[in-house]
C-alpha cells in the first residue's frame, strides 16, 4: 500500500477541525504544511448557494471572544449572517429572590455572544477550507494508528495510508482512537441527562439568553432568529425516558412551569434529544507527535456554554505554537513544541472547568442555608462591578 507523508493530519472534519485547518491556512501558504483532514461523515456541499436551517436546526453559542478569532480566521463576515446576537444574560434561582443580569452595552460591546446554528458554521468553514491546498478523506476513518519514529502511521478506510509528523484527534472521541493508543479520561457522572429542542416562544426575546438554576437541574434558553430559542434543560438520569416519552404538548406545558411566563406561553417544540452528563479530561492531551483537543480533550456540561469556545482557543493556541515553532526551524509535532502548547492550555482549560463544574455542584446543593446564600450572592453580583467585569469577561473569551 503506497504511504503518504503528510506535516499534520487532522483527525475530525467537524467544527474543531475544520476551524484547525482554517487557521493553518498562513502556515500552508508560508511554509508549505501538507495538511490532511479526515472525516467519517459524508458532508454537506460546501459551496451551496443557499442555506434553508429547519426549525430543529441545532445551534451553539460563541463567546465574543471566538468571534474575535473567527475574525482572524476571515470567516467572520459570512457566519454572521445567520448570527443571533446575545445582548444580555439573564442569571437566576427558580423559586429564590435575587437575579443577575450582563448587559453587553456596559461592557461597550455589540454583544455579549453569539447563537450560530452549527450547520451554518460547518457550511462556512468548509467552503473557506475549499479554497485551501488540503488533502479531504471524505467518508474516511481511520482503521489503524501506529506510533513510528517520527510520528504516526495512519490506515483509512478509503485505502489510503499516510504518515503523519503530527496527528490532531478532534473527532469528538468517538471513534476510540484515544484509548486505543492508550489515552486514558477522567470522568465524572453528573447523573444528569440534557434535554435539547429548540422551542418558540410567545414573546420576543430580545437577544436574552437565560439560565435557570432549579433542584431539577440547570436549563439555558438562547435566542434565535424570530421567536425561536435553543434550549438545554436538564434532568436526574432515572427520569430520562419519562423526558423522552412525553407529548409535545406534555412537554411544552412543564417546560412553562419549571420556567415561567418571561417569555410569554411556549408555543411550539421540535425534535428531542437527551444525552448524558459527565465531566470529562483526558490524562494526556499532548504526546510526541499527537494533540487531542475539543471534545476528545474535555467534556462541559453544556449550560454554561464554554465547550467549543474552549476548544476553539486550544486551536488557536495550538496553530500559534507550531508558527512559534516553525519560525525556529522546528517542525510540528516535537515532544517540546507541543509541551510548550500544553503549558499554554493549562491555565485556561483548569479556570474552565473550575467554573462550569463549581458552578452546576453550587447550585445543585439543596440547602436552605445555600439557597439563600446563592440568592445573595447574584444580587451582590449586580453591586461588585469589577467582579462582575472579571467573571464575564472570562466567560466572553477576553480574558483567561
């Protein structure tokens, strides 16, 4: 079988890697990378004319900070024409007093984040990516990876078989490629499931973004074009199934009791999916020759939103040491450049995790002392500006 050598293969066609091999695009032009991307899923057409999002049209948000590098990335412009911008964040105990709001206009910026349905942003990635001297295995898998002296050996699916100085796993962890090089997770069950619709609401929302904080679980409802709105909303794993099997109507009904009349009755809900919840890090997120980020690299639970925001900074990073690198005669995938990444990742991968993991074990405490203490303190947020200035900031991307 004739071997390929490539610089970096990129395990993972999906918004994390194609947001990768667009962000190497100056180290192809300038130093002549051989990129491969090699994706599972068959793909959308790239270069449609027209994009037509269903209503169960799946969306994520992003951070003013990812917008920033999306910027860098020049790919900006064309996501966000279909880009719902949050302009306040709305924070709360269901049942306590006391409330916290972000407004994006006291930190002197358009928005706080964005809503981006994740079709949108796939179609615009690849299309840039079209525009690139990459290599596409496109459904390809990756049946066989071997460690050889100065990188990996790859077999795909396709019949091809390439040989790579640095091989890049963002394919979700879900094809096992981690543990089978013997990558170890730590995870820790939350024993919750995410219920995730997208939902219309009787009232305009304005550009909030809610999170609601209940015995039950968190839930998060973010704004969407019209009146529609994304939402997480989280149950005890035993009542998954009963989540599941309840009727549109059943559903939509105690959705407004665990939420209220804010945004008026909810109208209509679309498909339903639920998944489990873990906090999930992998023990070795860097070895000679390998990286592993996004969702192979760590597992949020999703309702503080900083999953793929983190991601997309471990793929700016990472793109940022291998320039560092290769201004030094270094080529991707040394032992010491991709140290050098990691020390960069550590801090703002731990502060992360530190905070959405505190954040739903705060909350999920059933204490009267802890609820009132909760109550006080998103009201003191509202008082103490410089820490509400640092908690959002951090929570935007801006700082670390």
């Amino acid at each position: 079988m004739p071997r390929n050598r490539v610089d970096i293969a990129i395990v993972g066609g999906g918004l994390v890697g194609a947001s990768l091999a667009c962000a190497l695009a100056p180290l192809i032009e300038r130093h002549g990378l051989r990129v491969a991307v090699i994706e599972a899923a068959p793909l959308n057409d790239a270069q449609a004319a027209t994009f037509q999002p269903s209503f169960d049209a799946r969306a994520s948000a992003i951070a003013q900070g990812s917008r920033r590098h999306f910027e860098r990335l020049g790919v900006w412009a064309t996501m966000a024409e279909r880009a719902t911008p949050i302009r306040q964040i709305h924070v709360s105990e269901r049942g306590r007093f006391g409330a916290t709001r972000l407004t994006a206009d006291e930190f002197d910026l358009d928005a706080l984040g964005y809503v981006i349905p994740n079709a949108w942003m796939g179609q615009v990635l690849h299309a840039a990516l079209g525009a690139l001297p990459l290599t596409w295995h496109c459904p390809a898998r990756v049946d066989d990876i071997v460690p050889i002296t100065d990188g990996h050996r790859l077999t795909l699916s396709d019949g091809a078989c390439l040989e790579a100085g640095l091989t890049v796993l963002a394919d979700g962890g879900r094809s096992g490629l981690k543990e089978r090089l013997g990558i170890a997770s730590q995870a820790q069950p939350y024993e919750q499931h995410a219920l995730i619709a997208n939902v219309e609401v009787g009232r305009d929302h304005g550009g909030v973004a809610y999170e609601r904080f209940s015995s039950q679980g968190p839930m998060a409802l973010l704004p969407m074009a019209g009146r529609r709105m994304a939402l997480v909303w989280t149950h005890a794993s035993e009542r998954r199934e009963d989540a599941l099997a309840w009727s549109d109507d059943v559903c939509l009904r105690r959705l407004q009791d665990a939420f209220g009349d804010r945004l008026g009755r909810f109208r209509r809900i679309g498909r339903r999916d639920a998944y489990p919840l873990s906090l999930v890090t992998a023990n070795e997120p860097v070895r000679p020759h390998l990286a592993v980020l996004g969702n192979a690299a760590h597992a949020l639970h999703p309702v503080a939103g900083q999953g793929f925001n983190l991601a997309l900074r471990g793929v700016m990073d990472l793109v940022a040491t291998l320039e560092d690198g290769l201004s030094r005669g270094q080529a991707p995938g040394g032992a010491g450049l991709l140290g050098e990444f990691e020390n960069r990742r550590a801090a703002d991968r731990r502060n992360v995790i530190r905070f959405s993991d505190g954040l739903i074990r705060l909350f999920g405490i059933e204490h009267a002392a802890f609820s009132h203490l909760r109550a006080a303190g998103l009201v003191g947020l509202n008082i103490v500006s410089p820490l509400r200035r640092t908690l959002a900031r951090r929570a935007m991307g801006l700082e670390r």
